[in-house]
C-alpha cells in the first residue's frame, strides 16, 4: 500500500510502514503527554524520566493495540455466531479482555521498567489507561474531522 507523501515534496509515495508510523506516532505524543500530565499532577503516578516516560508511552500503546485487536478478532468470532448465548458471550469476552487486559499490561510495564515506574496502584492506572483512551479518542475526532 502507498500513498502520496504530505508535505515538501509531494507526489512522493510512502509505504505501507511509512503509513503505519504516521499513524501511530500521534498516539504515542498523546499517551506521552497524557502520562506526563499523571505524573505532574498526581503524587502516586511516579516515573523517573522524560526517557522512561516516552518509553513507557511506547509500550503501553502496543499493548493497547493488541488489546483492542484480540478484542476485535473475538468479537468477530461471537458476532458470526447465531443466538442470544452468543450475545451474551461476545459481551462477556470483550469485558474481561477490556478489563483483565490492564492487570496484564501493569504487569508488563512492573518487568521492563521495574522501580522506575510507579502508578501507585490499580486505580491510578486505570485512571491514566482511561485518561489515554478519551485523549486518543478526541485526538482521532479531531483528525477525521479535518478530512475534505
């Protein structure tokens, strides 16, 4: 997949890993800017450094990503199926996929970062999971709505 190259030297294409940076990158400054305001502004968010923080950034924004993706792919599954058991099971799965997602994702962070990253908890960290969430989501509305 290609497409034209925004900026200086238009008509240049960029490929498809091109694309997905570009798409990624925004994210990454929004989760950054999101932890960074947690940690200013909230005594039990604790992370050592700006590096740490963009780093930390990174890895939470895969981690959200392949979330939201196995949630899809499972959702897909329950939704190809018949019946109000089915229903209640494609629901049910993207809860606990939602939800026990976190306890993983604080889980992965606590081995990379070790010590130099604390958010003080499970509530903390929800509150800055769910603080990403909406920032990406407004981040997004804002780029969809400068389309022509």
């Amino acid at each position: 997949m290609t497409t034209t190259k925004p900026g200086p030297g238009e008509g240049a294409e960029l490929s498809s890993r091109q694309v997905l940076y570009l798409r990624y990158l925004p994210f990454v400054l929004v989760d950054l800017v999101v932890i960074n305001l947690f940690v200013e502004y909230w005594d039990r968010v604790v992370i050592d450094s700006f590096t740490i923080t963009l780093l930390a950034a990174c890895v939470l924004q895969m981690l959200l990503k392949l979330t939201i993706a196995l949630e899809r792919r499972l959702a897909k599954y329950f939704n190809a199926k018949q019946g109000k058991a089915a229903k209640a099971m494609r629901w049910f799965v993207s809860w606990l996929i939602v939800f026990s997602s976190k306890f993983v994702i604080l889980g992965v962070i606590g081995l990379v970062f070790g010590d130099h990253v604390d958010f003080g908890g499970i509530i903390p960290f929800f509150a800055v999971v769910f603080g990403i969430l909406i920032a990406e989501a407004v981040a997004a509305k804002v780029l969809y709505s400068l389309s022509d």
